[in-house]
C-alpha cells in the first residue's frame, strides 16, 4: 500500500513539475529576461505588478485625468486624454516601456521609428489589431479589416480597397451634399430665433452615420439605427475590456457582462445579415462597399468573402465610419468656432468657390484650400486615433534598439502631433497655415490615418466628407462657442469630448 502511494505521488509530481516550471517561465522568467534587454539599452518604464503589469497604474492615470475638465479651452490636451504619454516619459525618458500582463508595450515617439515600422515591408512587423489579443475589446469590430492581419487582411484590402478610391468617391459628393443638407435643415428648425444653441457632436454623429449607411451599404441612418445604437452599448463594454489584462478562456464565464457582450453582438450580426438581405441586389449593381464584397462572396472570385466575413467589415465600417469622420468635424467646428480669424477665412473661401446656395461639388471641392487646412491641423491637434501599435513578430534592430519578439510597439499619434521638437514653439496652437501649399512635414510626423501599406482604406472618404460637412455648415452658419462648453477632450475608442460639444449658432 504505502509503495503504492509512493507511487502515485511520484507520478503526481511528475504531472505537476512541469506545469509549475512552465507557469515560472511565463510569470518570472521570460518577463524579468525582457525587462533586463529593455534596461540594458536604457529603456525603463514604471514598475511593474506580477499578473497585471501596469493595467491597473494605466486605469487610474485616465480615471484621475478625465475627473477634471481643462480650466480653459486651449489645446495642450495630451496629458488629460492620454496621460500615459506625458506622466511616464517625464519619469522615465523615452522611449519607455510599460507592461499590460505579461506583455511589454515599448512606446516609440521618434518620426525616423515611426516611419521606418510603419512602411516595413519585410513583415518584421505585424498589425497588433484593435483590442489586441483580447477577444472581449474585438467584439466591437469583428474579424473586419481595422483587427486583422496578415494574408487574410491582405485579401479583404483587396475586396474593399476600390469602394473608396476617390474618383468613386468623388461620385458620392452629391449624396453626401443632400444628407448634409437635411441634418443642417434639422438644425434650422429647432432654432426658433435666428441664433440658438446645438452640440454638434451629436450632430455631426446623426450626419456621418447617414453617410456611411447611404454610400457604403445603399441603406440610410434610420434602416441602420438600431444597429448603431446597439454599438455605442457594445463599445462601452469593449473599453472596459481593453483596459483590462485579459484571462484566457474569461469569456466563456456566463458574467452578467459577458452575458450582455453576447446578446449584443447576436443582435447586431442578425440585424446585418437583414439588412444584407434588403439592399444587397442594389448594391452589387452600384458597386459600393456592400457590392464589391457581395460580389466577392460568390464562387470562383479571386478574392472570396463569406457571409460572415462581410458582416464583419459591415460592423468595422458602421463604427469606424460613422466615429472618425464625426469627431473630425466636431473638433473643426469647435476650433473655428473659437479661432473666429479662421472661421472668417474659411467661410469667404466657400463663398468665392461654391456661392452661398451650391452645394460643393467634385470640380469645385479641391479649391477649398483653407479649408483643407483647418480640417489637416484639426487633424493634428485633435487625431480621431490617438495611437498605432505594431507587434515585433521576431527579434529586430530598429535604429539603435534591439526589440524581442512579440513585444507591441505604441506609436502615440497624439504626442508626436503635439510634439516641440517636431512642430516648433506654436506645436500646441492652431495654426493651419503650417498646412499651406508647398509646405511639408516628415512622414513620420504627421499620420492621423497611418502611413504605408496599412492607411486607413476610408481616409479619402473620410476627408471629402468632412469638407463637404464643413463647407456647408460655414455657408449657412456663423458660429462660436457656447458659454456652456466644458473643454475635455477624452479617449473613448476615439478622442471624444467628454460633455458634448455645445455652439452658439447664428443663422446667416
């Protein structure tokens, strides 16, 4: 008897040596070897937990910068919306490094770096994918084209690439002329007196969500609400999943969170494929977004996209295209409503191209030179994404550092655009003559849509929407800011304000 509890316990440990030396190699071993790699090349970074790395130091940081709005409306915003990127490398120097779980995030800021990851073509690095490996953050978009990588992202770039170049682009003008027409006739009306208040950021919201359900799906914003709605809950439960380090297998536990995670994202797929359904014949004959992937959905295309892929890009689409171009013109007006000089620019420039009563148009649109540069250094002072990550897929010299496998790289849009040394001594004023004809910036300087193989596949849409939105508001409306206005940028999934975006409006 007693040989053969001898027995089993030996056997046991045998079982057992093995997992607890795999669990001291991935907690201690492997992190500690790489916090020594990083030290040695002088890159440090605050200290960090055993299980979370720096998750929780990184939620307090944003919950500690959002408690409080600006104490004025200026545009040294960095350190409220993303105070990772101004607290730690005033500590640490940059770059620097943080850890969210066992995972190292090495935070790059120099324009050569940027540039050099971003272009690479030799595949030493890949897209790290919104919400990383965190199946929970994924939710919100899908296996759509903003969260994948490698040839599977390659083939959907090919599919849904030619929906925004910009002559078919260009053709949208007029839909997008009339649907900015009708939120802007909404405006009129709920002012009864020919100046009144209005947060443009749910306007704006309303005008982009109409947009992109009209020109990529062939739908329109009331087909398409629900769906939208259902988004703004799953993003909110995406961001607390993002800035949580995420337990492998966690969403499989019935939470009442995770229950709701999967009730939303039921809900979502099944008002997609309906609406698949409804408009799919007349979009393959208009070769929009929904088209051109419906059309690679049938056999023998090269490029071959099921059901669920589409559905997929649909969600991506539906939260990207509506937030980017949306916070964009939020963060315009607001700038123009504050710099009255440039409104005034802005608004005689509409007025000697397009008249007051014409809407813009395709031939007409690139003659709006200053207003292309209010909406390029809104860009800069406020970009919709305020980050890039890569992860290193092996061991690689990048300049003078040494970077392991798999480490993330965070490229932060928002400092580098706010950045001294780069822009010079006005780098945080707004100042769209740094945009004018003939002048230029480094590529890694300036890249509110990224830059290389992987630029936003909507920039162009985004930016046409955007001046038409804008030109057209100028034409009809003289703006400034409301006394109401609470100044506070905040990070969502985008850079947001906090308390909405309140103008006081005068009917021209």
């Amino acid at each position: 008897m007693a040989a053969l509890f001898s027995t089993l316990l030996l056997a046991a440990l045998f079982a057992v040596v093995p997992w607890v030396l795999r669990l001291f190699h991935s907690f201690l071993w492997v992190p500690r070897r790489l916090e020594r790699r990083f030290r040695r090349q002088g890159i440090r970074g605050p200290p960090r937990s055993l299980l979370s790395g720096n998750a929780a130091d990184y939620r307090a940081m944003l919950a500690a910068a959002r408690s409080a709005p600006l104490a004025s409306f200026h545009h040294s915003i960095v350190a409220r919306a993303t105070p990772q990127y101004r607290d730690w490398p005033a500590r640490y120097g940059r770059p620097f490094v943080y850890w969210f779980g066992l995972r190292p995030r090495l935070v790059l800021s120099d324009p050569e770096l940027v540039k050099a990851v971003l272009t690479d073509s030799t595949g030493a690095f890949d897209k790290a994918g919104s919400g990383g490996n965190n199946p929970l953050a994924r939710q919100l978009i899908g296996e759509g084209l903003v969260g994948l990588s490698g040839e599977k992202w390659a083939r959907h770039r090919r599919v849904i690439a030619p929906a925004f170049n910009m002559e078919r682009v260009k053709a949208w003008i007029p839909e997008i002329a009339a649907t900015t027409s009708s939120v802007l006739d909404k405006w009129e009306v709920q002012g009864e007196r020919t100046e009144f208040e209005i947060d443009v950021h749910k306007g704006f919201h309303t005008l982009s969500a109409d947009v992109i359900s009209c020109v990529a799906f062939g739908s329109s914003y009331e087909e398409g609400k629900r769906i939208f709605q259902l988004q703004e809950e799953q993003m909110k439960l995406a961001l607390l999943a993002i800035r949580t380090v995420y337990i492998p297998g966690f969403r499989f536990v019935p939470t009442k969170k995770n229950r709701t995670r999967q009730s939303l994202n039921q809900e979502i797929r099944s008002s997609m494929r309906k609406l698949i359904e409804i408009n799919g014949r007349k979009c393959e004959d208009s070769k929009n977004l929904l088209g051109l992937m419906l059309s690679a959905s049938k056999a023998g295309s090269e490029f071959k996209m099921g059901i669920e892929e589409i559905i997929d890009e649909c969600k991506t689409f539906y939260f990207a295209g509506k937030e980017t171009t949306a916070n964009l013109l939020t963060w315009a007006t607001l700038l123009l409503a504050l710099h009255q000089e440039w409104q005034e620019k802005a608004r005689n420039e509409v007025l000697q191209v397009c008249g007051k009563y014409e809407h813009p148009s395709a031939e007409n649109l690139s003659n709006l030179k200053i207003v292309t540069m209010v909406l390029k250094e809104t860009l800069r002072l406020y970009p919709p994404a305020v980050f890039i990550n890569r992860t290193a897929t092996k061991d690689v010299k990048l300049g003078k550092l040494d970077i392991p496998a798999s480490t993330r790289l965070d490229f932060p849009i928002i400092d580098i655009h706010h950045d001294l040394d780069v822009w010079g001594s006005d780098a945080e004023e707004f100042n769209p003559s740094r945009f004018a004809d003939g002048k230029s910036y480094h590529l890694g300087a300036y890249f509110p849509f990224g830059i290389g193989p992987t630029i936003c596949v909507g920039q162009n849409l985004a930016m046409v929407e955007a001046k038409v939105a804008l030109a057209m508001t100028l034409q009809r409306f003289v703006f400034a800011v409301s006394p109401s206005y609470v100044h506070a940028p905040m990070l969502v999934f985008t850079l947001q304000p906090q308390y909405g975006a309140q103008i006081i409006v005068h009917k021209i």
